[in-house]
C-alpha cells in the first residue's frame, strides 16, 4: 500500500516536472532571443572599438570587426560614421594629390562635404575618411580664407610653429588655423588662433605605435593688450610584443604674452609653445626612469604564477625596457 501511494505520488508529480521544464526551455529560449543584438546595437560597438584603436591601427581592428560582423551593409554603415571622428581626433596627416604639402585632418580646418582647408598653401583638400586619401584640391575662396589683417599674424606665427616643428619632430606636421575672427579688418578687435602639431610614428613591424597631438589656443585680445596661450598635450602609445602595454597620456597648461606686432607675437608665442611642451616630454621621460619603482610593480602581482620574484632591480633584462629605453634616447 506504501509503496503504490508513492508509485502513484511520482506518476503524478511527473507532468508537473514536465511543464516545469518545459517552462525552464521556453525562459532560456526568450532570454537568448531578448540577449540578440539588433543591427543599431551592433553598429554602436563596431564604432567603439573602430574609434577606440590605437594609433596608426584602425585598419587592423576595422578588418576584425568586419569579420565578426559578417554583413558589409553594417559595417559599410559603422565604418561611415567611425572613420571620420576617429581621423579628426588623431590629426591624421594626408598628402595632397597635386603634392603641393600635406593637409591635416582636423574640426578646425573643416569644411562642408568632408573638404579640409589648408591655411598655408591656401587650398581646400576633400578626404576620403575611410581610405583615408585626399582624393582632390581646390583653390580656397575668398570667404574660405580670414582677412589680410588675421593673414598677417596667422603668417608670422605659422612660420615659427614650422621651424618649432622641424626642428623638434622627426615626422611632425603642424598647421595654424583662425578660429575666431577671421572678419577682422585692423585693430580694435578680438580674433583666435588654433595652434595644431601632430607627429606620429608607426612601426607595426617592430610591435609599437604612437603619436604626439597638441592644441593650442591663442587668444588676442585687443583692448588688454595680451595674447592667452592654452595648450592640450596628448600622448598614446601602443606597444605588443608578447603583450599589450598602452600609453594614454593627457596635459594641460596655460600662458601669457603681450600682444605686439605680427612677428613679435609669433616669436613669444612659439616659445611658450616650445617651453611648455619641452618641459611635459621632461616629465614624461622622469616618469618612465620611475618605473621599475612605480609603473611595472602595479601591472602585476609582487609574485607571479611561476613563483619567481620579479626582478624590479634591473628591468633592463626585457626587452620593452631596452627598446623604450632606445627610442626615448635614454642611457646614451
């Protein structure tokens, strides 16, 4: 009798199990359909990681997300949108067709229909953002360009941030754009200057890329007589030999002068320029001999998995300390 009532128990307890796990089905199923990405969501983080690559690397992680993706028209779409704001915000550098110089990528030179002005040569450049070409030139207008009052000191100036540049980096291009003002007739008035230098050294071959960008914005101003100087300063660098170590550095200053004639302000306007800059690459390179005290020891356990004692002593045993070393010119 015992044992038919819990024969008879477990016969009727088993279809509750049943639909029990059939719910437990249905409910894993609606969660993997709710877990589904839509086409918008998957565009948002193809552009986030286009948009997050390190210098010098967009096309490598474009070929990625392309191939996880699996559909052009998406990445087609995410590639449109990335490329351009990813362009900007690294100064890319891009010869002109006619090789009359180079135009920088950048808000403050932009135009209408992906077409970049050229302050130096006086030339508008349009971009092919995800080749990343200049694919034609043109004359700038009239109306492109600031008056020859604002010419005159965006000259002066553009001329020492050049001789500023050569001098200081290997494969730097820098340009000087009116950012306010550019109507100025004579004196009397207010007008701005955005000051860009970008330099970028990319070597995929040997596991390290990185580059310099920095902004500057002059400031004249008229009725006290003094020029305002601030300065944006970011570094990134990329290094991944058996590794992936990555420098995102970011500063910012600020400065004064006199507001002069066109060629005076452009010689105390550089200078600053040439101070403030010096001085951070200083800090940077006082930072890096603090590593092994510092840096290193935080990236890692005090004691890793193969129970050897990292040797904090003497770093100069791997090899990202060596080439460090080597291209900061350290030790020599």
């Amino acid at each position: 009798m015992i044992a038919f009532i819990l024969l008879n128990e477990s016969k009727r307890e088993e279809p509750n199990n049943l639909i029990h796990s059939s719910l437990s089905m249905a409910e894993e199923e609606e969660e993997e359909e709710e877990t589904e990405l839509s086409e918008k969501q998957k565009i948002e983080i193809a552009k986030w990681f286009l948009l997050n690559s390190p210098p010098g690397e967009i096309y490598y992680v474009a070929k990625d997300v392309k191939s996880i993706l699996n559909d052009d028209d998406l990445y087609n779409q995410a590639a449109s949108e990335a490329f351009p704001v990813y362009n900007k915000s690294h100064f890319i550098s891009l010869p002109m067709p006619d090789r009359s110089g180079d135009v920088l990528v950048t808000s403050f030179g932009e135009l209408e229909g992906y077409a970049y002005l050229d302050p130096r040569t006086a030339q508008v450049a349009i971009v092919d953002h995800v080749k990343q070409v200049c694919t034609e030139v043109r004359p700038a207008t009239d109306e492109e360009l600031p008056s020859p009052y604002i010419e005159e000191f965006r000259c002066a100036l553009d001329a020492e941030i050049l001789k500023y540049v050569e001098e200081s980096y290997p494969k730097g291009v820098c340009s000087v754009y009116c950012s306010n003002g550019k109507d100025v007739e004579g004196p009397g008035s207010d007008f701005e200057f955005a000051v860009v230098i970008s330099a970028a050294r990319h070597s995929p071959q040997n596991f390290c890329n990185g580059s310099w960008c920095s902004v500057w914005n002059i400031e004249f101003k008229d009725d006290q007589q003094t020029v305002e100087v601030k300065g944006k300063i970011e570094v990134d660098a990329h290094y991944f030999e058996e590794g992936n170590v990555q420098l995102d550095a970011k500063h910012e200053c600020k400065d004064s002068t006199l507001f002069q004639a066109p060629d005076d302000c452009a010689v105390s306007i550089s200078s600053i320029i040439r101070h403030h800059e010096t001085e951070y690459l200083a800090s940077l390179e006082a930072s890096y001999l603090n590593l092994p005290d510092s840096t290193f020891k935080d990236l890692r356990r005090k004691l890793p998995v193969t129970r050897t004692l990292f040797p904090w002593h003497n770093t100069l045993q791997f090899s990202l300390t060596r080439d460090i070393s080597k291209e900061l010119g350290i030790g020599k």
